[in-house]
C-alpha cells in the first residue's frame, strides 16, 4: 500500500491581494485607476506560471515605496486562481500602512464605474496562493 506524506506549511504574506471584476481590457483599467487614483500603472514582463499560464501584469509604484501589481486572472490556457474563475483581475498591495489605508482606498476603487465588484481576498483560504508571489527583476 502506498503511503501519502502531504506538506502543510502555513504562509505568512507581506501582500494583500485584492480580486476586481470588470469588463474592461486591463490597459484601460490601468488608465482608469492612474486617472482616479493618482497612481503610475506601467506594463511589465507577464507573470509566468509553470512556463505555460502567461498572464498580463501591470506595476504602479508610490512615493512611499508601496508597490501595486495588477495581474489579468485570464490566460489562453486557464486560470491563475482556477477557484475563482468570475475574477477577472487581481490588485496585490505591498505597502507598509495598508491597514490605516484599507477602506478609504477600497471604497475609492468601488466608485469607479468600470469596477464592478472589489473584495479582499482572502490567501489564507486558497490552496493555489502561493501564484500570488511575484519575483521582480531588480537591475
């Protein structure tokens, strides 16, 4: 008989990760967002998965050093978070203060018209959060 060891490891992130649902192209929502939000969203290298989920990413940086990454949960080949397949994109906010920030900026985002729905995700639920975990090539 076959023995299974499975690897519980219980994460600690440094991010939050924010779902988006809207029906706009992310470029227009990058617009959108910089427009509304006073925020520098720029193309960047696709955050690459297993070599084969390809999906777009767009950085934003603030005088803070608080770092934006938006990343399309739709690829030609799947899903980035396969659990939530409603979602089209997902905001993660590495920033120092984003608790005294929270809900000021959550219900900025939900005023704009473009973004139908906006909630907090929640990694600690989600098996596949680790996809979350972007490896930026500083020169």
């Amino acid at each position: 008989m076959k023995k299974y060891h499975t690897l519980d490891c219980a994460h600690d992130y440094d991010f939050v990760v924010l779902a988006i649902n809207s029906h706009s192209k992310a470029y227009k929502l990058c617009w959108i967002l910089n427009q509304a939000l006073g925020l520098n969203f720029e193309i960047t290298e696709n955050h690459i998965i297993n070599e084969d989920l390809i999906f777009s990413k767009f950085t934003s940086e603030n005088s803070e050093g608080g770092i934006l990454n938006l990343l399309s949960n739709r690829s030609k080949k799947g899903h980035m978070i396969p659990s939530q397949k409603s979602v089209n994109y997902f905001l993660i906010i590495n920033q120092e203060h984003w608790i005294v920030e929270k809900y000021d900026f959550l219900s900025k985002l939900r005023a704009i018209n473009d973004i139908l729905l906006v909630f907090e995700f929640e990694l600690d639920k989600e098996k596949n959060s680790d996809r979350f975990i972007i490896h930026d090539k500083k020169n």
